[in-house]
C-alpha cells in the first residue's frame, strides 16, 4: 500500500495565509488546485517527488460543507486552529477496503484552474474524523499524468512521517503488516499524549530538512 499524500487543515487566518506560511518554510510555491463541488473545500497542491502532493484544504461558505464528511473534518480542524488533517493512502481497487469497512466509496472530484476535472472515489473520513490517526483511502478514475504529484521538480519530497497513535490499530485498519504498513514512506509512531494523528511531517528541501 501506497501513500498518496498529506491533508493540512487551514486554520483561521485562511487558505492563502497557511498556504503561504508553509511554502515559505519549505521554500516553495504552492499552486492553486481548484474546488471540491462535492466536499464544500478547495486546496493548494505541492507536488513532491516520488509521487506524493501536500494539500492545504479550506473549507468554503457553503451549505455542503456541513453536510459531506470531508467538508466537516476540514471545518472542524480549521476551528481547532488547523494543522495536519490526516495522511491518505491511494489503491488500485476499492473493493477489499469496501468489504472490510462495510460500507461503499464515495465519489469525489476537483475542478483545476484550468478547467480540468481530477476524478477519484474515496472511503474512510468517517473513520479519520472519529480516529484522526487512521487514514482515507483513495483511488484515482483520472489519467495518471493528471495526478497531482505529476511534474514534481526535484525541490522538495517527504521523507517521513510521524503520526501519535497505535500501529496495531492502524495496521488493522489498512489490513497491511503493523511492522511496515506503507511501501514507500516511513512511520516512526509515538504514544499519543493528546490528539492521536499526524504530529509531524519531515521534508527534504533545497535548504535542508524542514519539519512541519
């Protein structure tokens, strides 16, 4: 199982603001990546190398975002004061994962700037807002040269995350080894004292490594 990004919730001064905040501890632009009709948000994209994205994701003054799940883990975060929302693993086929949460994906899609609609189905924010340390799953229904993390520079890549929570649970939940749940990114897991999910990520950029 693969990662397929990171999700940072804005927080009160806005999506702009954050947005800018981040890029400039990483030394980097975020680009504009568009509305989530269906979530009531929009987001900000990062590329990174090895076919991961950073999302930083504003909820928008619509009705919808306090009907959809999505729209109400990011409004919930952005009241909290922001910061990491959770991690998203991406997967072929949502079959398994359907059959194992008993219950059926939702469709999700994002209109770009330049009028391009990414398409994907998504399931597991319910579990993400009861359990902030579990992931959502996500598989892709776009060209894979649209995704996202496509034509990332060589600026910057995530080298590892840190998320306070249990991994047994985790693995559980994923249905993947507790030693090793991703194929492409570390975990270091800490005993959460507060708030379980993602504490930190750490990032290799041009002036070094940057953790956020």
């Amino acid at each position: 199982m693969r990662l397929d990004h990171v999700s940072y919730a804005a927080g009160p001064e806005g999506l702009d603001e954050t947005s800018q905040r981040l890029a400039d501890r990483l030394g980097v632009e975020l680009i504009d990546g568009g509305v989530h009709p269906r979530f009531g948000t929009r987001n900000r994209v990062l590329p990174l190398a090895s076919g991961h994205y950073l999302e930083v994701v504003g909820v928008l003054e619509h009705p919808v975002a306090d009907k959809v799940p999505f729209g109400q883990a990011v409004k919930a975060r952005t009241e909290a004061g922001g910061g990491w929302l959770g991690w998203v693993v991406a997967v072929d086929d949502l079959t398994e994962v359907e059959a194992r949460l008993g219950r059926r994906a939702v469709q999700g899609n994002r209109k770009r700037p330049d009028g391009y609609e990414l398409r994907w189905k998504q399931i597991g924010v319910h579990g993400l807002m009861n359990d902030p340390q579990l992931p959502f799953f996500v598989c892709w229904e776009c060209d894979p040269r649209q995704h996202p993390a496509a034509g990332a520079g060589i600026g910057v890549d995530l080298i590892r995350l840190e998320i306070a929570g249990d991994p047994h649970r985790v693995a559980e939940w994923l249905g993947e080894p507790e030693n090793h749940p991703l194929d492409d990114i570390d975990v270091d897991w800490v005993a959460p004292l507060g708030r379980p999910g993602v504490l930190a990520a750490l990032f290799q950029t041009p002036f070094g490594l940057v953790r956020i």
